[in-house]
C-alpha cells in the first residue's frame, strides 16, 4: 500500500539549471524565462516579403504589429 501511495507522487530529479549559473547573467535569464514561459507553446514568426524599408509608413506599420504582438493580444 506504501508503495503505491509513493508512485502516484511526481519526484523531481536534478536540480535548476539556475543554480549553477550567475544571476544577471544572459543565460540565466534565458533559463528564468523557458522555465517560466516554457509551456506557452512555440514563438511565432511574422515575415514581411516584398517590403521597402525605406518607406516610412511602411515601418510605422511594421511597428504597430510589432507592439500588438508584444502585448500578446487576440487580434491584430
């Protein structure tokens, strides 16, 4: 009966990446951040084809998707 009570049970095995790591360091945010974000799902990629960047409107709507994105809303 012991035995089966124990086996229901999740054991974490090792440690955080993060202890052996400095803090403030890039990789340790890296780390901080999978482990905090990491079941959010894969990144998304926006690609932007035949664009003139030399368009200044054309950047001024690349940023607006840029800040919708960020902010991880619905709708664009």
């Amino acid at each position: 009966m012991t035995i089966g009570i124990f086996s229901t049970q999740k054991l974490l095995r090792g440690l955080n990446q993060n202890v052996s790591l400095v803090s403030g360091s890039d990789i340790f945010d890296y780390f901080e951040t999978l482990f905090t974000y990491g079941n959010a799902g894969p990144p998304g990629y926006v690609i932007f084809n035949n664009v003139n960047y030399t368009n200044e409107e054309n950047l001024k709507q690349m940023e607006l998707i840029n800040a919708e994105l960020s902010a991880l809303n619905n709708t664009i």
